[in-house]
C-alpha cells in the first residue's frame, strides 16, 4: 500500500471515473495516507468505503471507529 494515494493509484484499482476527478481536484499532488487525511477527505465528499480495502490496519481502525 502507497503512503500517498494518486489518482493513478485510483485509477489502477478501479476507481470510478467521478470520484477519480473530484480527487484530482481536491488533491492534484496526491494524498498521504493518514486518519487526518481520510476524515479530510470524506469530508469533501470522496467515498472512503471504497479506499478502506486498501488501508493498513492502523487506518482501517481509525476510520472503523469514525464511521
């Protein structure tokens, strides 16, 4: 698992193509993947529930117990 998401990384496991935009705009040089980023980025509107298959455990419980 990359320690910053792209959108090439979206684009390579099949991220849908509006959310693979809205993430480009939102995050141009890509987004390191921490708890703050994730809430960030549900926040603005990204669908976290497709990116929780990639999160490492440490992730995967913070963002568990946010939603």
């Amino acid at each position: 698992m990359p320690k910053i998401i792209t959108s090439d990384f979206l684009k390579t496991h099949r991220a849908c193509d509006e959310q693979v935009a809205l993430f480009a705009r939102l995050y141009p040089y890509g987004a390191e993947l921490v708890p703050g980023s994730i809430i960030r980025a549900a926040e603005q509107g990204l669908n976290v529930d497709w990116l929780a298959q990639f999160l490492p455990a440490p992730a995967l419980r913070v963002y568990l117990k946010a939603t």
